[in-house]
C-alpha cells in the first residue's frame, strides 16, 4: 500500500463490484481542498455520542446528605454558558459526563466543549472549568469539516 505508484486506485470485491477509490497521499494534498467541502455535513458526528450517566446522578442524589441541597444548576467559565437546570434545557446546553458517590460531578459544555467540574463537599461546592483542548493529533489529517 506504500508503495502506491497510482494516484488513484480503483477497489472491487470479488464480484468485480466497486467498492471504493483509494488516492496517494500525493494526489490527496492536490485536490482535498476541493472535496473535504463536499463531504456530508454528518461526518464530524461519526464518533456517537456517550450515554449521560443518569443512573448515577440520580444515584448521588438518593444518597445525598450533605446540608445543602444538590444543585441541577450549571454554569460555564469559560464561555458564559448557564443553565438554572441542565436537565430541562432543550437542546441541552450541557451533557453530563460523571457522577460519583465521592460527590465529583463533570458536565460538557456544548457550546465550547469546556469541561466543568463539581466538587461537592460537606458545606460547599467548588466548581472548576477547564478549557477544551483538541487531543486529535493535527498530522493524523482525518478531514473532518470545513477544508483547512
Ligand atoms: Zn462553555
């Protein structure tokens, strides 16, 4: 497969039905600026979104007893993002990511992708926003969205 010499290459299954197109890393640098546009608008939500862990926020909450009660709401740091209750927004502006008997709540947040954690202690939260970092590997070129 390195050693392709053929700036594209035609892919059949056994009955000679074509299956695919397969390009050199060459020819893909000419003309993926002209069909990364094309492809369709659902790529980048290939990878599915996790299942929020419902059963254990409610879990934290049948054991809560601490002497205040357990917030629904959530707010974020990084873009000013709020919900008086992350539950009742639709679409929900921030999904919820874990949630432990330890009283460490994190949340998403959709709009910036900041990551926002909950410290519940006995008298006080704290509450912490991190910043979204890319952890995709810029050289690993998948072409997902708009053309670089
Ligand atoms: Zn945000």
């Amino acid at each position: 497969m390195s050693q392709q010499s053929e700036p594209v290459l035609f892919l059949y299954d056994s009955e000679q039905r074509l299956q695919g197109v397969l390009v050199s890393p060459e020819f893909w640098e000419l003309i993926k600026d002209r069909v990364c546009p094309l492809l369709p608008a659902a790529a980048p939500a290939a990878v599915p979104e996790l299942p929020e862990p419902l059963a254990d926020w409610e879990t934290l909450g049948a054991y809560w007893d601490f002497t205040y009660p357990l917030s629904s709401e959530v707010s974020c740091g990084q873009c000013g993002q709020h919900s008086a209750d992350w539950q009742a927004d639709e679409p929900r502006k921030f999904r919820l990511r874990t949630a432990t008997l330890g009283g460490l709540v994190t949340f998403q947040c959709q709009q910036c992708k900041a990551k926002i954690i909950k410290r519940h202690f006995k008298d006080k939260v704290d509450t912490e926003t991190q910043a979204h970092h890319e952890t995709k590997d810029p050289k690993l070129n998948a072409c997902y969205g708009p053309a670089r």
